[in-house]
C-alpha cells in the first residue's frame, strides 16, 4: 500500500497551535483516521486491496481495490461503514462520565465527521453511496 502526506498539513498544524485549538485538531484527526481505519478492515473482509493512503490538511483518504461478488452492495457498505463508526463513537462518548466540554468534543467531532461524510458530494462517502445506487439503477432499467 502507497502512502502519501501532503506537507501542507504542518501549516495547518502550526495554524491551530497558534489559535490554542491544537487539541480540536489532534482529535479530528483521530477520529478521521479511525473512520478510515473501519474503512480499511472492511474493505479487506469483502476482498478489497489497499491501494493509497493519503494524508492531507483536511483528513485522510483510502483508495481500495478489488472488491469480490455483489460489486455494487460491497462499495456501499464500504463507503457506509465509515460514517457509522463515527455515529457509534458518538453515542458511545454520550453515555460515558466524562468532563462536560470534553465529552461535548468528542461527540461534535464524531457527528461533525459522520453527517459530512454522508453529504451526496463527491468525493465523500456520501457522493460515492448515490453515485454506486444510480449506477445499479441505471443498470437495472438498461440505461
């Protein structure tokens, strides 16, 4: 598997250590790389093949290769898989005894992260669920 880091990010970095958010950031991050790490561990179990991890400002990607039978249910439960770990660490933090603002972080992040994701834009995941179900359709009718 390729690996790729945009050095842009130690501006970013660098950016919200000045404005004493640093924190925020870190945990973005964190969750934005389990998000892809759940990603990762099913696109393996339905036979996909890591092929890019790419590591920018703003998150990190995964591209997966190789996906075995049933092609169009495996992408969506790939691209869906992603945004569910973040609803599940959400409701998760929600029911822990944990410092007010913390807790509210955490649960804010996860959300944030979750519901952008699932916004039908591409490249998110969102993007990536309506355009594999408009392609099933337009298969099914013989478009």
């Amino acid at each position: 598997m390729k690996i790729e880091i945009n050095l842009k990010i130690l501006f970013v970095i660098i950016l919200f250590f000045l404005l004493n958010n640093l924190d925020l950031y870190i945990m973005f991050l964190f969750f934005v790389f389990i998000h892809e790490i759940t990603h990762l561990i099913v696109g393996v179990l339905i036979g996909g093949k890591p092929k890019k991890l790419y590591i920018n400002p703003f998150g990190i990607s995964l591209e997966i290769y190789s996906y075995r039978k049933n092609k169009t249910l495996n992408k969506i439960l790939f691209y869906l898989i992603g945004p569910l770990s973040n609803f599940i660490f959400a409701i998760i933090f929600e029911h822990l005894e944990l410092d007010l603002v913390l807790k509210e972080k955490l649960i804010y992040t996860n959300l944030a992260i979750c519901f952008f994701n699932l916004l039908p834009i591409l490249p998110l995941d969102g993007g990536k669920i309506l355009k594999e179900i408009l392609i099933s359709v337009a298969r099914s009718r013989n478009w």
